[in-house]
C-alpha cells in the first residue's frame, strides 16, 4: 500500500490553516532565513503554531532552508536549522549540502529542486547522502520520474502538479545575478524571465520585439495524477508561497478532490493524514491566478509552453467580441459574465488590458473601459466577481471521523472514540437506573455523544451497549464526550511519529569527479561534503561571481526554436545565431539537439 500526499503551499499562519482546512496532507512554508522564497518567510512561533495545527490532522510540515548559504551565514543557517526543528517541523527542504554536515537534531532533509535532479544516479546518491525525499525538476517527464523513482525505491518522489513554472532548470538559473545583485538561488530572483525581449539574428535584424519570450504559462496537471502516481511520485506538489489565499483554498480543494477520485478507484493507495474536508464552494483552478495552463513536459517536447504575450494571470476564455460600441462590446458566450467581474485583452500593441464589468444585458457587456477592444478581439475573466465572494462566504471545516462505543450498567457509564487508528476511553461511576422510556433514553446518549461542536471530530455512529436502557443524565453525557474527546488529542498527539533523520552513506560516490560553478558549492562545508564523496575538483558557486560575461546563466528544456516553429531538426528558415536583448543585457542562445535543451549565455561585459 502506498501513501499518497497532497503537498501545499503556506506563506503564513492563516495560509497554512487554509490549506489544511481544504484538505492538504502536507505543508510547505519559509523558515526565517535562507529560503527560496524571502518574501515568504515565516517566524519560528508561527511554524510552532502552524505544526500544532497540522499535526492534529496528521499533516505534516516542511521548512524550506533552499537557498545557497555562503561562508559568513553558516552559523547563522544552522542556529535557524535548530530553532525550526524544535518548533515541530518534520522535516528541512534544503539546496546547499552544507546541512548535512552541520549539528541538527534529528529532522528529514528533502533535496530540493533546486538541486536539479534529473537522474537515476543523481537520486541514488541522493538517497544514500541521507534524503528521505526528492523534489524532482520541474520539466522531468513521465519516463524521467519511473526511472528515478525505480532507482530509489525507498525514496519518495515529489514533483510539481501546479503553478509557475522555472524556464531554466531549478538551481541552474542565474539571469537574475547577471543583470543585478539579485539572485534566485539565494531566495531573491528578480524574474528576469518574465522581462520582454527581443530576438535578434546573427546579423543584428530584430526578429521578435518586446515579447516575453522566456516566460512560460502555468503548470497544470490534473489530467496526468493517475500517470505520475504509477510512475512513482508519491507527493502532488502545488507552487505558490507569494498567491492569494483564495488561491491556496480553490486549487487545493481542487486537487484534494481529484487525488480522493483516484485513492478511490485504486486498492494500492492510501491517503497521507486524516480528516474529511467540506468544501461549500466548487473549485475550479481557472478562476485563480493563470497564465494559461501547460502540462510542460509530461509526455515529452513540444510547443505551447509559452506565453509571449504577457507574464500576467490573464484567467478563463469567455468569447469573443463580434460587435463592438461605444459604450458595449456583444460577443456570443460573454453572458456568462457579471457585474464586478474583471476583464482583459490583448491590446493593439499585444500588451495585456484589464477592465471592469459595469452591467451586463445577455451577451452584450458594458465595460468600464472599452478601448482597444476591437470585433474578433478575444476576451479573458481574470476576476470573477460571484466565485470570489463565494470563496469568501465559504466556511470550510475539516473532521476526523470518529466511532463512538457507549456502555452502560447499573454503576458505570464508559464511553470509546476511535478514529481507526487512535481510540480514547473514559468511565465515570454513578447510579443509572432503569429507563421509564427505553426510545428517548437511547436517542438522548446518542445525541449528546455527537455533540462534538467546534472540535476536529465528527461521530459518524454511536454503538450503545448495555444489559437493558437505562437513563443517563444528559450533563454526564456532556462531561464524559468532553473528557474522552480530550483524551483522544492527546492520544493522537502521541501517536503522531517524530522525524528520523535518514544517516548517510559515506562511502557512497557522486557521480561527479570535478564541480563547476553550475553544481553551486558556495560555502566550505559544502565542499567538504562533495570531496568526502570522491570529488576532486571544486570551482565556487556562480552566485559568488561578479561577472558574467561568457557564463552559461541558465538551462532548459524549453527552447525558443522549437516554440517559434524554427527547431534545428525541422529543416527552419534560418539556422544562424540567436540573440535575446532586454535593456542593456544581451544573451546567446545556444541549442544542443542531441540532448534537446536550451542554453543562455551572457554577453555582457563589465566595464
């Protein structure tokens, strides 16, 4: 049997909450320092309550510590390292191999993505460097994932389901450190990839201008679960520590229903963590942020991966305009917008523009501003006013079903809850007499032991045992649920596992005898680690660079030439040099197609 985890993003407390209230197994959040995400970093008393939290439902809670730690901040790293393992955390997702060489209590350490494993002999050193886990590359496809997780049967596999994509490999990014003192490997990415550029041939000729040419749509893969579960991966993961709440809630609700329809129609998986979520509102991803969905490489290369036009969440198709006023576009399809919703197009230019629903009369809109709509103009909802408010009204509530066991005779009253993995019992003495009515007597003990009011527990029946009806009181039914269900928590609470830290393997090899500044050793005890398994030749980390010019600064599967029809091994119209432009920054691309990826190399020069 296999365990099955949905995996959601928590930029704080209340997102946390949030998501495991819609029915997350598990929690990724910031640690104070030394994230991927800085501007969703989170205080250690937070973590603690966010792990209090979760844990009760048996959900689990990852602290990311994923960037790149350099010399002077080692110490501070692992104070941070400590501090988030007594909070609770049950396990550190981490880039820098410079923890498993520092002090830590024990606590699972799970290779991030940003150690770009797309390899079976990269996983198995993984594992036995002491990963639990490995959060895979956001672009490895289905035949990737099986021979990786085949590789590391006793590893889990965690990959990417939804949301924003990396264009470059993750870790092997550094566009934002060429063009400014930011870096993405050090939880600060400027997004140099959602700029607009312009595309330029060897002889200078401008063959794009001003499109986002890097920038990709948003990954969704809700149609590939039961694929990715028989590939290996055991952990669906969603992207999106800097999204809105409503985001959190609509896409993981969506996934936790998708997930339950699979573990549903299969004997060989189960769920991660307990507790049924009733969701009031319908989730649906589309209504969230959305560049335009992608399934990226699932099934291998090929084009529509990119969104030229704008880095924006543009939303859902709604139509298109076959008339337009001055005061009102028609178009068939655009009744199904509202009063509030929000609107955007492509504008003359190609750039995006927003408006506002003002009124709607059938399939005739009128729109705060209608400029540069024009007939055949295609329009987006990028704000839907009813679900939103929807979504805010909803009052979600999760609940570990429970089954009750009354028993009761002449001197005692004994009550057990179960949850079918952890039970709790409780008696109390007193004199029930006979009942004068046997039907009430019954339908009062089972009403007042359902009475769980605003706890986690729901009783899904009540088992009353007993050598004939006998009345009970109902302030004694009140005080033995209460003491009972107290029990339980602290049944569950100590039920609920501690983190073992996987121990290493030292005389496994990497697989590598010499590191270039890609393989991001930024700090002694990385290097330390990497020599100890059999690597001789250590170059420092890029991000420790202060020029650029002839760097690779970024990876990828994704490639210009295939997306624009102009792939090397299609016979295109022009196969010379390409050249990338934004502001003062310029950039080779570079294609290698016998292993079908993109590079881009930097070509500025530093005065």
């Amino acid at each position: 049997m296999r365990t099955i985890e949905l995996l959601a993003p928590a930029k704080n407390y209340e997102y946390g909450c949030a998501a495991v209230d819609c029915g997350a197994d598990a929690l990724y959040v910031g640690a104070p320092g030394f994230g991927a995400r800085v501007d969703a970093a989170v205080p250690v008393g937070d973590i603690a309550r966010l792990c209090d939290y979760a844990h009760r439902f048996g959900v689990r809670v990852f602290v990311t510590m994923n960037t790149l730690v350099f010399a002077d901040e080692l110490r501070e790293a692992e104070r941070i390292a400590r501090e988030v393992c007594r909070a609770g955390a049950d396990a550190l997702i981490v880039q820098d191999t410079a923890f498993l060489r520092m002090d830590l209590p024990p606590v699972e350490l799970h290779a991030s993505t940003q150690m770009c494993t797309m390899t079976p002999d990269r996983a198995r050193f993984w594992s036995d460097a002491g990963f639990s886990r490995i959060i895979l590359e956001r672009a490895a496809t289905l035949a990737e994932i099986r021979g990786i997780a085949d590789a590391v049967p006793d590893t889990g596999i965690e990959a990417f389901v939804h949301g924003a994509i990396c264009v470059a490999y993750s870790g092997q990014c550094y566009l934002s450190r060429s063009m400014s003192p930011r870096s993405g490997n050090r939880g600060a990415c400027l997004q140099a990839c959602r700029l607009p550029y312009d595309l330029v041939d060897e002889n200078g000729k401008r063959l794009m201008s001003g499109k986002h040419l890097l920038s990709l749509r948003d990954l969704n893969l809700s149609q590939h679960l039961d694929d990715m579960a028989n590939a290996g991966v055991s952990s669906f993961k969603i992207e999106g520590r800097l999204k809105d709440i409503n985001y959190v809630r609509n896409v993981v609700g969506w996934y936790r229903n998708r997930l339950d329809g699979l573990i549903a129609g299969r004997s060989d998986l189960r769920r991660a963590s307990q507790g049924v979520s009733a969701l009031d509102f319908s989730p649906d991803p589309r209504k969230s942020f959305s560049r335009g969905a992608t399934s990226y490489y699932i099934n291998g290369a090929s084009r529509g991966a990119a969104s030229f036009d704008t880095p924006k969440s543009f939303g859902e198709p709604v139509g298109k305009a076959t008339r337009v006023a001055r005061d009102f576009v028609e178009g068939a399809g655009l009744g199904v917008l509202a009063a509030g919703d929000g609107v955007c197009f492509a504008g003359p230019d190609g750039g995006l523009v927003g408006t506002r629903v003002n009124r709607v009369e059938g399939d005739r809109i009128f729109l705060n501003r209608p400029g540069g709509i024009r007939a055949g103009t295609a329009l987006f909802r990028n704000y839907d006013r009813r679900f939103v408010a929807a979504l805010n009204r909803a009052r979600t509530r999760r609940r570990i079903q429970v089954a009750a066991y009354v028993s009761v005779g002449p001197q005692r009253l004994a009550l057990t809850l179960d949850d079918g993995r952890v039970s709790a019992g409780c008696s109390v003495d007193g004199d029930f007499a006979a009942a004068h009515n046997p039907s009430q007597a019954e339908e009062t003990i089972r009403t007042q032991i359902s009475k769980t009011g605003d706890t986690i527990y729901a009783v899904s029946g009540v088992e009353i045992r007993c050598d004939e009806p006998r009345f009970v009181p109902v302030a004694v039914l009140n005080a033995l649920r209460r003491t009972c269900i107290e029990k339980l928590d602290g049944n569950r609470s100590a039920a609920y596992p501690g983190p073992v830290r996987r121990p290493e393997n030292r005389q496994a090899v990497f697989p590598q005898t010499a590191l270039t500044g890609a393989d991001n050793v930024t700090n002694p005890l990385a290097e330390r680690f990497y020599r100890e398994h059999g690597v001789e030749t250590v170059e420092a980390g890029y991000d420790l660079n202060d020029r650029f010019d002839g760097v690779r600064v970024m990876r990828m599967r994704y490639c210009l030439r295939r997306e624009i029809g102009q792939c090397l091994c299609e016979r295109p119209d022009y196969r010379g040099r390409l050249f990338i432009e934004t502001g003062r920054n310029r950039y080779e691309l570079m294609f290698d197609c016998k292993r079908c990826e993109m590079s881009v190399v930097c070509c500025n020069r530093t005065e």
